[in-house]
C-alpha cells in the first residue's frame, strides 16, 4: 500500500464516521475545470493587472471598463464545466447529517453542479448588486444588454456582487462560514493557497473546535503542516477515489 493509499484509507474512515461535515475549496478546483485565473492574461486584457481592475477606486473612475472586464470574464466561465470533484460534493450534500461548501470562487460552479449548501465568501460574478440599495440578482445573461447595468428600481449603477481587493468581506457571510467551521468534525480543504485572508484561518477555527483537517492540494501549502492528512493531488482525482470507497465502506 502507497503512502497516499494509507491516508485515504484513513480519510474514508473519518468521514464514514462524521455526521457533521465542511468543505473549503479555491482557485484550485476551479483551474481543473478550465477556469482562468486571470492575472498575467494574453490579449486584450494584457495592460491591466487584476489588482487594478478589481477594486471599489477602479469602478468609481470608470464603472464601464471594470464592466467590460467583467463581462470578458464571465463570457469565459459561462462555457466553463463542473468537473468530477465538484459532483462528487454536491452528492456528498446527500451523504452526511449536515454538509456544507464554503467557497473563495465566485464562479458559481458548485451551484452549477448541484450543490445547495454553499457559503460564497467572495460573491458570485454571476450576480449584479444596486450600489445604491445593495439588493442583488442573479443574472446569467451574458454579454448583458446594457453595460455598465443600471439598477432597474433606482437607477442607481449595478456592481458586480463580488468581495474586491480593499474590500471587507460581508460579516454575515464570514459569521455564517466561521460557524460551519467550528461545526464540523471533519473539515477538507481544495485546492486554496492557504494565503488568502480570512479564508485561510477557516480550517484553523475548525481545527481548534475539534475538526480534523483533510488537505487535497496539488503542492502543499502554508496549512499542511497543520493537517492531519495531507492527499496530494487534483480535486477531480482525489474526490471520485475517496467517494467510491466511503461508498463501499458504508456498503460493508
Ligand atoms: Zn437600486
């Protein structure tokens, strides 16, 4: 037996013993299924950093070149799949007593997936927020017909419903992902850095409630040395191996 083959043994075993699970997932997933990380980008983007583009001083100077970003990215991820690691958490929905995602990607793939328990930490690109009455709705039309979108009720502009660079993310939110977290008695994390504030301090919290820690990362990461189990390798690959064994396990 593999040493990976050990611990996924050992992560089957948790979790066919845990009611009460969450996941934190990043960019990583979201790169399996084709979603660019748009920084560094060819083409027509290729003078503009994220860092400029992405934040609350840039759509005040102009509201239309932050849209058109926008909307360049969302033309990209409408085409964009779930791949196997997101189905197999939107089965686990049905697996365990209490199960939720809590998510970096604003992509909304684990939505597209299936999954209903999903905790957005920085928006959804899919959903447009009045930046005069902050009430927010899904609009998965893209290109959009008029741009930058006006809020059909006030007037006002319509922002992208996403957390950018500068931006505190929503209270409620963090509250409601903080709490998942120190609920759960098995925590796995996906393919985030383990750099990006607060997200990061996420599988701590759950750590010191008394979760245990499933990394699944490409490379390790800041976190892995505080997880009990570390899974190398793609979501995609790992999540299918660990669910076809919980399900033989709980067969048995
Ligand atoms: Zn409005």
């Amino acid at each position: 037996m593999t040493m990976l083959e050990h611990h996924i043994d050992e992560v089957v075993t948790l979790l066919a013993g845990a009611r009460r699970v969450a996941v934190l997932t990043g960019a990583g997933i979201s790169a399996e299924s084709g979603v660019p990380t748009f920084r560094g980008q060819d083409g027509l983007w290729k003078h503009y950093r994220a860092e400029s583009l992405a934040t609350p001083e840039a759509f005040e100077r102009d509201p239309a070149l932050v849209w058109e970003w926008y909307e360049w990215r969302r033309g990209l991820i409408a085409s964009v799949e779930p791949n196997a690691g997101h189905r197999v958490l939107a089965g686990w929905e049905d697996a365990f007593e209490e199960f939720a995602v809590i998510t970096q990607n604003v992509d909304g793939l684990h939505d597209k997936a299936g999954s209903r328990t999903v905790v957005e930490l920085h928006g959804n690109i899919w959903k447009l927020r009045c930046t005069r009455e902050g009430t927010v709705e899904e609009i998965r039309e893209t290109p959009l017909p008029h741009l930058p979108p006006i809020c059909p009720s006030c007037g006002a502009l319509r922002r992208p419903h996403v957390v950018w660079f500068g931006e505190a993310l929503d209270p409620a939110v963090l509250g409601r992902a903080a709490e998942i977290s120190r609920a759960g008695q098995v925590m796995v994390v996906l393919g985030t850095s383990g750099l990006v504030h607060p997200a990061a301090s996420l599988p701590y919290a759950a750590a010191r409630a008394g979760a245990k820690i499933v990394e699944v990362n490409v490379e390790p990461t800041p976190l892995t040395p505080q997880a009990d189990h570390f899974l190398p390798g793609k979501a995609g690959e790992i999540l299918p191996a660990l669910d076809r064994r919980l399900r033989e396990a709980r067969a048995a």
